[in-house]
C-alpha cells in the first residue's frame, strides 16, 4: 500500500494512491506498507533514486543502514509492533529523506505510524517540511516505547513483590514459581527488543545528527538533541529494568532450589526417623529357631515400645537442632 499526505490547513492530508496511478508532486510524506513492486517502481521515478529493497534494509552493517546516496539520507531501525501484547514483533522500517520529501518503508503497523497520522490530519501538529514530520514521527516512536518500558516495569516491580512477599503476607500457594518465570521471561524478551530498537534509533539520530550538521534549521537540530537525551534515558531505564529482570530470574531459582532442598531435607529425616524402628523390626522378625525373645511374653509390646521411642527420639534430636 502507498499513502501519501500533503500539506492542507497547517496539516497533512492522507490519501491512498491506487496502482497506476500518479503520485502527486506536492507530496511530502510517502508511506510505503508492504509495497508491491509497481509502487516501489512508481516511487522510484518520482524521486529519481533507488529505494532499497527488504533484503537491503535487513543487512545488519551499519553502513548498509546508515547511508548518504543520490542525493538522499537512507536511516533503517528496528520498530516495534504489538507492544500492548506480551508478544511483541519488531521489524526494520527505512526512513528516506530526499528531494524536500520523507519516505518511510516498512513491512509492519506500529501504533506509532497511526497515532501520528492521525494527529497530522487532524492538524494538532504542526508540519512544514520533510525534516519535520520525521522528527514527530520518531517523537511518537519514543514516547511509544517509553509508555512500553514504564508499563513493564511496574509488571516487574508487582511481580518483585510476589517473589519475595513475607509468609505471613502470602496467601497459601500465591507463589507459582513455574508461572513467576515464564512472566519473567517475556518480560526479558520484551525488555531486550526495547533496548535493541532504541540503539538502532539512536544511531539513526546520531547519523542524522551529523548529516544535517550546519544544514538543517535550529528547530530541527534542538530537536535532534531532545530525542537523542530521550533515547539515552530510555537506555538507561531498560538496563536498569533487565538488571532486576536478572536478578528476580536467579531469586526465583534460588527461592526453587530451596523449596526442593527443603523437600529433600524433609524426606532424610523421615528416613532416620524410621531407621532405627525398622531395624528392630527387622531383627525381631527374623525366625530362627533358637530366638530368647520368641518365649517372651511381654515380647510384643516391650518391641512395639522400643520401637516408637526409637523412631520419637531422633525426630525431637532433628527439632531440637533445627533441621525441621
């Protein structure tokens, strides 16, 4: 799908342009969503550059992200998608600045590019320039991911409380550790595709920082700064995030290995405990013929006694020592 929007009453008006049909020259913003080849080519004529492909725009080289061609600044991020889920998706999306427009090629719908649409056309932000609309777009992208990372990390900080809650605070079986490390463990996932998409648009400001050096306007190169101290905030944030995200990971596995340690402690000493009662069973119950204790006959309670008070001391030598 090509869209295009223009300038109309101090905003942009968005209009979707059919296959064959011809772009209009007054456009400033090229939106090009899973673009079938005849758009790609429709675009291409219009802007007298080649646009990079999918494969292009997923070479991992910083050179074949970030680059000056024809006349044009080629940026290429990783943008994420479905963040409101615990799946999120990300994907790369190229941002072209040339011939005073912005093209912006993308194989994925983040929220971003739609609030930020919308915003234009209703005219609650104010658009002259190709430069422009660029910035506000990646204004949105990061609040996006800041809303994101804020979100996450109260989940993080809920789910902190509910590894290490005291006994007495804690409900009889609140803890699913299982449970407690598979929520952990999208969150990481989540965290790690945040930090990496916010590295990728912080090189793509830093490019774009030193391509408009002495070229772009004031306005543009304030904002440039803005965003670059947002992202690195964010930076900070989700490594802070993924260091807790860390260490609630191990908690919870120490927290695991000492419930089974319990468990198996438990069991040891129930075997002690009836070690001694069954080895006097054991011996009592052998049949020789010649036994002194089978003409007993108080022989059956003195060994029932022997018995039990073999099996009751050593549980109350294990309480004492405050092993159970």
């Amino acid at each position: 799908m090509l869209k295009i929007y223009q300038l109309q009453n101090g905003g942009l008006k968005g209009a979707v342009i059919a296959e064959g049909d011809t772009i209009p020259a007054a456009s400033l913003w090229l939106d090009l969503f899973n673009p079938t080849l005849e758009e790609r080519r429709a675009v291409d004529r219009l802007m007298e550059m080649e646009l990079p492909t999918r494969a292009d725009m997923e070479e991992i080289e910083i050179s074949s992200r970030l680059y000056q061609e024809d006349g044009g600044t080629f940026m290429t991020a990783l943008i994420m998608s479905n963040s409101d889920s615990d799946n999120p998706t990300m994907d790369v999306v190229t941002f072209v600045l040339a011939r005073e427009r912005l093209i912006t090629i993308r194989y994925i719908d983040p929220q971003p590019f739609q609030t930020y649409a919308a915003r234009c056309e209703r005219t609650t932000v104010p658009v002259t320039k190709a430069e422009s609309i660029l910035m506000g777009l990646l204004d949105v992208i990061i609040d996006r991911m800041a809303d994101v990372l804020e979100r996450t990390g109260a989940e993080v900080e809920s789910t902190s409380q509910e590894i290490f809650a005291p006994e007495a605070e804690r409900p009889t079986g609140a803890r699913d550790f299982q449970a407690i490390l598979r929520r952990l463990g999208r969150k990481h996932g989540i965290t790690s595709k945040m930090r990496e998409s916010l590295l990728s648009i912080g090189r793509v400001l830093t490019f774009m920082t030193q391509a408009t050096e002495g070229k772009a306007a004031k306005d543009v190169r304030t904002h440039l700064k803005t965003l670059s101290r947002d992202v690195q905030s964010l930076q900070d944030h989700s490594s802070f995030i993924a260091s807790k995200l860390a260490y609630l990971q191990d908690g919870t596995l120490g927290l695991i290995n000492n419930e089974q340690n319990n468990i198996i402690k438990i069991m040891s000493v129930a075997a002690m405990v009836f070690l001694p009662p069954t080895l006097f069973a054991s011996i009592w119950g052998m049949n020789f013929t010649f036994m002194p204790e089978l003409h007993w006959h108080i022989g059956y309670p003195i060994a029932f006694v022997v018995m039990v008070v073999s099996g009751v001391v050593p549980y109350f030598w294990f309480k004492r020592r405050g092993w159970l």
